[in-house]
C-alpha cells in the first residue's frame, strides 16, 4: 500500500469522525427534546436540529469523499472483504452515492418536517383530532416520496425507506417472510383463544409505585449488562434509548403505577438496545465497523433480553423473589407460577406497544401494508384512519373505537420514519434465530437465568453481533452466525414451546 | 437607504441568527453536561463542544462579516446612535474585529481546556488534590494569556479577558470601584462583628426535606415571575442558568437538606436571571438587541431578586406563612422576626456561595486581586494556594486549612472563566444602584412584596434593561436609568439600611 492511500483513508477517517460528532449533537437535541424540553422550545428546537441536518449533510456528500473513495475502492484497503478498512470504505462509498443524490433543501425540509410532525402529533394524539394531524402526514408522505424517488430503489419505493433503516434488504423479501409468519402464527392465535384458559392479569393491575419500579428496573437492567457509568435512565412518553456518544448511551420509560409490564420490559427493551450500543467497539466510534449494522439487528437485540430473556420462567425464577420484595403489597399473595401465566397473557388488542410477544406482529404486518399503499398512492392520508380501522378489524379482531387508540398511536410516521416498522418484526425473528444458536453454544441458559447470570449470552451477542459493527450487512450476518438464513420457524417454534404448556395446546 | 445596503443588512442578521442556534446547541451540551451527562462522556464531550466552538468560531469570523460591515457602519442603518439596527452593526464591528484576532486553533484549545478542566477540577475538589488541578490550570492560564496577548488591551492584559464578559469595561475602574466598596464595607463588617447580637441560625439548619424545598422554591420562582413555560428547574452541583433558545431558559439548584437558604436563595437568584433571559426581546433572538449586555448586568438581576427582594422583610411577610406551611417540622415555633434576622445572617466565611450579602464582596475582591496577578506574572499557579489562604487570613480573618474549602471552591478558573468574578460584585453594585431607582419610580415596593406582588418591578426592569439588549454599554444604561455612574453608596446604604436595625447599630 502506498503512502497517498494511507492518507487518503487517514483523511477520510478523521472526516467521519468529526461528522459522527456532530451527529451525536443532533442525538442530544432528540434526546432532550423527547424528555425535558419545554414544550414552547419546540420551533427553536426545530431550527436547532435543521441547521445540525444541513451541516451533516453537508458532510456526508462532501465532493471530497468521493475524492478519497476513488483512491480507496480498488487499493488494497478494500480488499478483503469484511474487514474493518474494507467496510469502511465499501460502506461509506454506498452512503455517499446514496446521499448525494438527496438535495441539501429536501434534507433540511425531511428535518424540519420531522420535528414539527412529532409536535403536532403529540397534540393531536391528546386531543383525539386526526385532522389536526392530516396536513403534517401528508406534506410527510410527499417528502418521502421525493426522498425515494431521487435516491432511486430497485423494485419499488419503499425498497428507498427501508433502506434508511435495514440497508440492503427488499420489500419483496420481508414481506415474503412476514407472510411466512402470519401463516402461522393466525392459527396459534386462535389456539391460544379457543383454548379457554387465560392468565389472571389483575394480579398486574395492582399498584406498582414508580419510584420502586424505577429502581427495580434500574436494578434489572444493570443486572443483564446495562451499564450505568455508561449511560442513563429517564421518563419520557414514548420510551426509547439513544447513543449520544461511547460512553454515553440512554434509555427511557414510562411508569404506569396501575400496570407493572409496561415500564419493566419497556426498560429490558431498552436495555438491550443500550446493551448493543455499549458493546460496540468505540475505538471504531463513529465508523462503519463501530456503527450498528441495522435497526432489524438492533430490535433483535431489545427483543431477545425482552422477551426470551425477560419472558422465560427461569428469569423470574431468580426475580420473582426480588419483586416480592420489592411490592409487598402487590405480589406477597401471588405464585411464580401465575405471575409467570400473567407475563406471557396472549390477546389481541388495539396497543402495539401493549401487545403481547405473539399478537405484536399483526401489528406491525398492518403499518407494514399500510405505508406501502401510502407511497404507491393506493391510499390517501384522509383514507387512513378507515383503512387502519378495517384492517385491526381483519387482523385483530377488534376495531378502534377512536383514532388516539387507533392511527395515531404511534410516533414514527409522524417524526418521518415511513419503512421503519417491518424492522420490529424482523427484529422478533432475528431474536429468535440468534437466541436458538446461543442455546445451543452456550449449553443451559435457563439454568443460568434462573441463578441471576446473564454475561455469558451478552457475551456471546457481543462477539458474535455488537464488536462485528456493519461488517456484514443484517441478513449475512445472521446466516454467518446462525448458520442459515432468516427464517420465521425459529419464533414459531420458541412461541409454541413456551406458550403450549401454558394455554394446554396439543 | 438603497437596496445593497438593506441587503448586506438582512443577510448580516441572517448569518447572526444561524450562528445564535449553533451557540444555543452549545449551551444545551454545556447544561446537560453539568446536569445529567455520564462522567464517562466527558471526553466525548470534550470532542462535542470542540467542534461546535470551532464553528461558531469560523462563524463569527467569516470574512463575509467584513464585508457587510464595510457596506453597513457608514450607511443611514447605523446613524442614529442606541437604535436597534445601529447596534447590530457598531456591536458586530467591535466583535468581528476581536475574534478576528484569534486563532481557530487558540479558539479550540480554550474549549476543549474549559471541558477538561472542569472535570478535573471536579474531582481535585471532590478529593482536595490541587496538585492534581495545577497543570491544567497552568495550561489555563497560559491559553488565557495568549488570548489576551492575540486580541489587545487598553492598560493590562486583564482588560482583555474582562471584556469577554463586562464589554468596554477597565480594569483600573473597576478596581476604583471596588476599593471604594472596600472601604466602607469593612468598618460596617467590623461593626457587625462588634454588635454582640447575632441571629439563631440554628434554625436554618433543620430538616428541610428537598422535595418540599423544591416545590417551594419553584412557587417562590413563578410567583416573581419566571415563566415554566419557557424554562426548567433541574439540580446540579454547580447552580447555574442557561439560555438553550428563545423560550427554554433552565435554572438549577443543589438542594441541602439541613440548610434551607442554600437551595431557595439559589432559586431565586438564577430565577432572576432567567427573567431576564425571559425578558429579552424574542424577535431579535440572537442579535444584539436581543441578547443580555454585560455579566454584571445579568447578575445584578439575580442579585435582586435574591438580596433586595429575597432577604426583605416584607417579601417574608407574605411568604413565610407559606414556609410554616410547608416546613412545619422545622418552623411552626419560629417568629418571623427571628427567620428574617437569620436570612440576614452576616458572618465572615471561607465559602463564596454561603457567603452573606455583605461580605460576599470581599471574596470577590479577593479573586479579582489573585487573577490580576496570575495574568501578570506576579504569581504563580504553584503559588495560588498559599496566596489564597493570606489574603483570607487577611480579609476576613479566616484561614481555610484545606484547598477544597479554599482554592478549589469555584469552577470559574477551571472552566476558562477569569475576569468572570468582578462581574458579581458589579452586579451587586448595579443591582442596589437599580433597585432604588425602582422604588423612587414604583412608589411603596414593600407594601407591593408583602402583598407577594412582584409585576410592577419585573416589568419595570423589562422596560428600562431587559428589552433594551445591547443598545447601551452597562455602563452607559446604569447611568441612562439611574441618572448617575455607577456609585457603591446606593449597595451601602442599604446595607445600613437593613442591617443596623437589626444589629443594634449606630
């Protein structure tokens, strides 16, 4: 290798680092804007984050880039495939193609929009009034369009959006998997109801003071990995956790004294994707080999701690106690066993973020359809609320009887993130996929859980998925892995052999 | 006035507004770090604030500036002196041509020092090790020479930094004023300690729970006037305010659970520089007209709100009946008089932030002397301690006998602050010249207070220093409202005032 490609890809590095920085600014403005900022910043706010996503742009099509690529692409550098030096240039010559072809005006207008529409969909989600929301979605759908139609896709729009969040996956392929789960998991829905047995959940109805929910979460979280000297915990509305630098990663909930789930796996979600976060390798920070590899991964991530993890018996098996300790009042009566029945109550609902671990991809498989309809134009934004209504319906069973409980529950497309959903969904089946691997390399992990020890599946996850950074895109790495590619029979399989005793399903 | 010329000044403006939201982006990641942020992304931080400072920086000195300023300063925008778009122009020249002056890369060392050096002076304090502060405060004193050495100064360096944050100040002025303070300050001090009268500050010292001191602190705060609409009240160590944006103004407090006047005077003194935050003018947010004048102007709002509002008798006439109300454990058998007499305590002490109104100056006199020395290289960074602990032994007859207690106590230095300090007793001097300025227009204040009505004060400080910017220098506005320079009788009549009767004093 000769000296002007080391210095080119020494340049380039640095150039990253310092954008990485400034993104991470923009995660501080998220952040507070989402926990503590006073709703009447909200329009300085927007010029804040604007301003920040011009200046980011910027530089991430900054002719130079594409300077320093020329000299990179086919120098040995980029040889080996998967290496860090390799993805990092193979992978910033993708964003840089991809970026390039946005307008400075479309990237400040997408931020500017995205600000204001989450505003507007706070009030307008208070006050029931989806006409008061209509405008902002629908100058959001054409941007998006826009968005697409300049970055071109191969199949169709929405392959564009997806891209933003799982890169280099197809609409045809999820929604080739999702079909696949749907068909199964319809009939063990109606299993589950026809079975006649359901959990007592009033026992989770019980009063939970926050302030002892919070540190039992806190506890929790710590306990799977979460690092606090790393990182934060702090209420916000709609939970979430954000990287606002390598050491500095936050989590947030949302404490419902009259129903314990809600904040407890709200935080294990969180944690997990903390736990990803703080597992990245941070000499990398800032670079492709030190950035998450997808938001698919990223959910598997959340989910598993959630749900394989935070659902299974053996978890609350050592817990258990520790909650009774910790809610006297609430738990001194209740059994592991039917609190552990409670934990895993399966029924359809109009909530996604209620759902259970079965019926939250009909959630999803719903927005999925949806946001297609949307940017292929066979659907209005003033159709949406009856066509979300008929589908929950279909789907579910149940129909909203208003739209704060119905097309206006979600943050995301109102903040602009249109492609996003499908990667709850993919984020459930890599869960389970990874999960069934690291059973089977890590021998018993129940009888781990069940004596309070968790690092040696984090450990696992993060040599396997957190240290490995975008080396590999989501789907190859899952394939290298688990050793075959994404495929749905895993979830079905961990639903059924969890929720068949529990419901007496043959 | 022609069409380049309005043109020059709309795009002046333009760029000032852009530069104001990166520098409120600045002021967010300054009060997160100060108030939530991980210990361990202090480094990252440290990048964070590097960057933006150099932007802003780029900004402020952007050739492009010159130019407009050509077209601008001899056009009829600038004619009419103290109107609003004059000071946008003639405050711009004098600015542009400072920072100007300075490196970019001087500009980056300062920030990244300031972060640094806060966080080392956090644990040196925590650990009373200034060995471990002295080198980056050596390096802190040297960055701040060169600084002074790169922009210029009238009589002495010291003018140079002092100008950061009392523009178009002197040094040899300010040390007239001081020394005139001095010497009326001291004999009343001695008079004080010679009264053989004291007040019980016993019970100060009893539990005040610190969620009810909160809830009680921020009711004291809106009801003079600072709007949480617009704003936050947070817990730190260090209490500060900070401007994030036109409407997010945060305050914060360090609660002690067994001092009451610690958190409460600390509320209402950033409350009252968040009201004057609040009162700028919102539509010239980020130019002149619409930013504060001077640190000695800004304190001498909180100092008001704090001394000759907070610590009257009649704003305790109305109040205190609500303190008995809320800390009943600790003053259902206290008498008004003897609550007053304690909030009235006057003590020489080691600490500048539990110093009491009068001899507060003194600690400030003491800075301002120790600063002018390091700057002039009359004395050393390995030195300062010793020179500290003399003149508290000389001043207030008191020798701290450890560093934290003594040399460690303040962040200023350790931030990059010198020439800060005098800016407090400034405002003290400003703060009792303008409150009897207000009382001669506003008639009877205390019948106002006792009644806990505090409109006609706020707006009559809205009218003559918030809404008024930058239109006149400090000095130039005290002198515009008062009717006279700035002059220590007005602090030490009303010392007098206040203190001789309840001392017994002649």
């Amino acid at each position: 290798m000769n000296d002007s490609t080391q210095s080119a890809y020494e340049a380039l590095c640095q150039h990253l680092r310092q954008t990485a920085v400034l993104e991470s600014i923009d995660h501080l403005l998220g952040w507070d804007e989402r926990t503590l900022m006073p709703v009447a910043a909200a329009e300085h706010r927007a010029d804040q984050m604007t301003l920040l996503a011009g200046l980011i742009h910027q530089r991430n099509t900054d002719p130079q880039i594409g300077h320093w690529i020329d000299v990179l692409i086919d120098s040995p550098l980029a040889e080996e495939e998967h290496s860090d030096a390799g993805t990092v240039i193979r992978q910033i010559k993708r964003q840089f193609e991809k970026l390039s072809k946005l307008p400075q005006s479309l990237v400040e207008q997408l931020a500017r929009t995205a600000v204001e529409g989450q505003q507007i969909w706070q009030k307008a989600r208070a006050e029931d009034d989806y006409a008061a929301f209509a405008p902002i979605m629908k100058k959001t759908i054409e941007l998006k369009r826009q968005q697409a139609d300049a970055v071109g896709f191969p199949e169709c729009r929405y392959d564009a959006l997806l891209d933003d969040f799982e890169p280099q996956e197809r609409t045809s392929n999820v929604r080739r998997v999702l079909a696949g789960l749907r068909d199964e998991l319809v009939p063990l829905i109606c299993q589950i109801a026809d079975s006649g047995r359901s959990p007592d959940i009033g026992l989770l109805r019980r009063h939970y003071p926050a302030a002892v929910q919070e540190k039992f979460g806190q506890q929790a979280a710590r306990r799977i990995g979460f690092s606090f000297d790393r990182g934060r915990l702090d209420e916000t509305v709609h939970p979430f956790c954000s990287g606002l630098g390598p050491n500095d990663t936050r989590i947030t909930t949302r404490y419902e004294e009259q129903f314990f789930p809600s904040a407890f796996f709200g935080i294990l979600h969180e944690a997990g994707h903390g736990i990803y976060d703080q597992g990245l390798r941070s000499e990398w920070y800032g670079l492709p080999p030190g950035k998450d590899v997808s938001l698919g991964i990223h959910e598997s991530q959340s989910r598993m701690w959630e749900n394989q993890v935070g659902r299974s018996r053996a978890f609350w098996e050592y817990n258990f106690p520790h909650a009774q300790a910790a809610f006297p009042a609430a738990l001194a009566d209740v059994s592991l066993d039917d609190f552990y029945f409670a934990m895993n109550d399966v029924r359809p609902s109009l909530i996604r973020v209620e759902a259970d671990e079965a019926t939250y991809n009909l959630h999803i498989l719903i927005r999925f359809e949806l946001e297609q309809a949307l940017m292929e134009d066979q659907l209005t934004v003033e159709d949406l609320p009856d066509a979300w209504n008929q589908k929950y319906e279909d789907y579910l069973g149940a129909r909203p009887t208003n739209d704060a409980d119905g097309v206006l529950q979600d943050i995301h497309w109102s903040g602009g993130a249109i492609g996003y959903f499908p990667t709850y969904s993919l984020g459930n089946l890599y869960a389970a996929q990874l999960f069934a691997t690291a059973h089977r390399d890590l021998g018993d992990l129940d009888q781990q859980f069940a004596s309070g020890q968790f690092d040696s599946l984090r450990e696992w996850l993060q040599q396997n998925i957190h240290r490995r950074g975008q080396c590999y895109p989501a789907a190859e790495l899952v394939e290298l892995v688990t050793g075959e590619p994404l495929n749905h029979k895993f979830l079905i399989d961990q639903l059924r052999a969890k929720l068949s005793p529990l419901y007496g399903l043959s």
